[in-house]
C-alpha cells in the first residue's frame, strides 16, 4: 500500500492583559497545540501498509496515528503593596493526550478471522514473521497517556535597603493516565515446516543442511509457534509537590552582589487510583509486595487465576506493604529536601571595559515524573 508520512501541527495562542489601576494588573492566556503525525509504522522491519484483500481492510496492519493534543493556559495575577513590596500569583493548568495506534479498521479482531486462540480477547492484528522478507507489524502495539498538571506559584519580593528578598511557595497536582505499551500476539515461522527431516537427529527432528525457508513455510501457513501476554488496563496515577523559597540578592558594593537562598520541597509519594497502587519487591522477604489480594488483580483484568498459580507453584511469594514493612504506596515520602543557593556577581577594577565576573552553586531536585516510571511500577510481575 503506497503511503505518504504526513504531519500536522496547528498552533493557537490568545493572550488578554488587563491593567486595574497602578497597583493591580492581571493577565490570560490560552494555547491550543493539535499535533496529528500519520505514518508507516515499519515495525519490526520496513514494510509498508497491507493493500485490501484476502478479507482484509487496506491499512488493517503497517499504519499508525499519532494524535497529541496540548492545551495549556495561566491566569497571572500581580499587586503592589507597597513600593518596596510587590507580589505575583500564576495558576496555570495543561491538558495533554498523545496516543500511538492504527486506524479504525486496524482495531477488528483478527485472530478470530485468522483462526488464532487470542484467549486474552485481543483486538487488532497479530505480529506476524518478525524473520520473514516481508514481516507484519500488526496493530496491536498501540499505547498512550493523558494528563492534567495544575500549578499554583505565589511569588513576593520586598526591598530593604540594599537587600532584595525573594520568597514564595508552588504547589503542583499531577494526574496521569497511562496505557501501557501493549505487547502483541505473535506467530513466528521457521524453516521446520517446509525443510527436508534429517534422520541423523532423531527425535530432535532437526532439517537437513540448506533446506527449508521461513518464508516457504509462512506461505504454507504452518506456524512455528504462537504467543500472547496479558497486557495491562489503563491505569490512573496522581502525585503533588510543595516547595517554598527564600533568597537574598544583597548588593554589598557598587562592584559586589551576593545571592543566597534555600529552597524546600516536599515529595510525597504517587498513588495510583481505583486501590492499585504500585508493585514492588520485597528483598528481605524475596516477596512481591502488592497493595491488593491478588484475587483483586484476578478479577479486575491485570493478570488471570492460572499465571498466579503458576508463579506460585514456581516458589514466588505475595505480600502487603504492610507484612513487608513498607507504606501503603509502595514508594517513601521524601517531604525535607532542603537545597541551597550561592551566587555572585563582582565588577573588577578593569570593569569599565564591560567586565563582569559571575559565580554560583546550587543544589538542585528534579523528581523523575511518573510518567516515565509508571510503566514499570504498574507492570505486575504476574502477567
């Protein structure tokens, strides 16, 4: 199927400033970002789209659609106490989806159409001969996220002599969607089927030097072995952030400035919604530590009654956070993170020139967003 990658990305902004008088002004702004990207998938190998055919929809494995839609906007709010002690609010809010999957047609159940067990009910085409000449992709690779992250920032500055102090407080709210990387049914050929039996090898049944071909095989419609994995449900996640400021920029001289401060930041651990939580491990147990029974997971789709009891007749052990000795989420707090902040800004008697002699250090935390973990804490160790 001949196709053309094509990508669009609209872009609308609107901003409105409002002055109330001297002392109190504000400010709106909205931005919507559309983004649409459609290409070949060319996965695991470059192949392009089926063509119609065979009972299959042009486009039914090789296509996807990328939709991501960002709409962000901040309402910004200043006032002036005094003429030595001035303020600035911001609440601001984003609102991004982004999904990778097929089209329309690429959604149909086609192991049923392809007499395929698909006993975990799977929608989409199945990942047909990785190893072929001309392998199918599928469909059923699919994944994406949602998100809302709402801020709060509060922002003062008062002047005192030759002492300007900044200080403020944020507080931010995250909630995260996430659908977890779907892992596809698989059909995987070899040259067994269409090679020439060696005797030699017995029961091993191995083929004969230089005879056999995957793709002979595939064309026979003798599959060597078929797969599936239990993929996860979409999964809901939340965290939040407090922090608050203090710092100093006091001008010592015409030629010196000093910059000290410290800033706070609580972290409190992400939770997951609808009582999952997060999976972890327990080392001094050697236990899965899982917030619910696992007849919970059993019942509500993340995993079925025969892998568990398969893992524990493989010796694996379950446990509560609680038995583990561990919190309810899974995850510790981390609400006292205290960082400091030194600069300085100093003029040398050469300064005339234009020279200007900057320094600073800082201790800085940059939490990793639960957007890029959450795949692999949410993934049971049970599928």
């Amino acid at each position: 199927m001949l196709f053309r990658s094509k990508q669009t990305v609209p872009n609308a902004t609107i901003r409105l400033d409002h002055v109330f008088n001297q002392n109190n002004r504000m400010y709106f702004r909205f931005t919507d970002i559309d983004q649409s990207q459609e290409a070949l998938r060319n996965y695991p190998a470059n192949s392009p789209a089926n063509i119609a055919g065979g009972g299959l929809p042009a486009g039914a494995t090789g296509f996807q659609d990328i939709p991501v839609q960002t709409i962000s906007g901040a309402l910004g709010y200043s006032h002036v106490f005094s003429p030595t002690f001035f303020s600035e609010t911001i609440l601001s809010q984003q609102w991004q989806r982004m999904y990778v999957q097929g089209n329309q047609v690429s959604l149909a159940n086609y192991e049923a159409q392809l007499g395929l067990p698909n006993n975990f009910g799977q929608p989409g085409f199945p990942a047909i001969g990785a190893n072929l000449l001309m392998p199918y992709g599928g469909s059923q690779w699919y994944y994406g996220m949602s998100q809302i992250v709402s801020t709060l920032d509060e922002n003062f500055t008062k002047i005192a002599g030759k002492h300007q102090l900044a200080f403020g407080m944020r507080y931010r709210h995250e909630r995260f969607g996430y659908l977890s990387d779907r892992s596809p049914d698989t059909l995987a050929f070899s040259n067994q089927a269409s090679a020439v039996y060696d005797p030699t090898t017995g029961a091993n049944y191995g083929a004969k030097p230089n005879t056999g071909y995957q793709d002979a095989s595939f064309f026979l419609g003798a599959a060597d072995s078929y797969s599936q994995q239990k993929n996860a449900p979409f999964g809901h996640s939340r965290e939040q952030e407090i922090d608050g400021y203090i710092q100093d920029n006091f001008r010592v001289s015409q030629k010196l400035t000093i910059n000290a401060g410290l800033r706070w930041e609580a972290h409190p651990a992400p939770h997951a919604d609808q009582g999952v939580d997060y999976v972890t491990f327990d080392l001094k147990n050697d236990a899965v530590v899982l917030p619910q029974p696992t007849s919970y997971y059993v019942q509500n789709g993340y995993t079925t009654q025969a892998i568990i009891t398969n893992m524990t007749n493989l010796g694996v052990k379950f446990e509560t956070p609680k038995q583990g000795g561990l919190p309810s989420a899974g995850i510790e707090n981390s609400n006292l993170n205290i960082t400091p902040r030194l600069g300085f800004a100093y003029t040398p008697p050469f300064g005339k020139l234009g020279t200007v002699i900057r320094g600073g250090y800082g201790e800085y935390i940059y939490p990793v967003p639960i957007r890029n973990s959450v795949r692999y804490h949410r993934t049971l160790p049970d599928r």
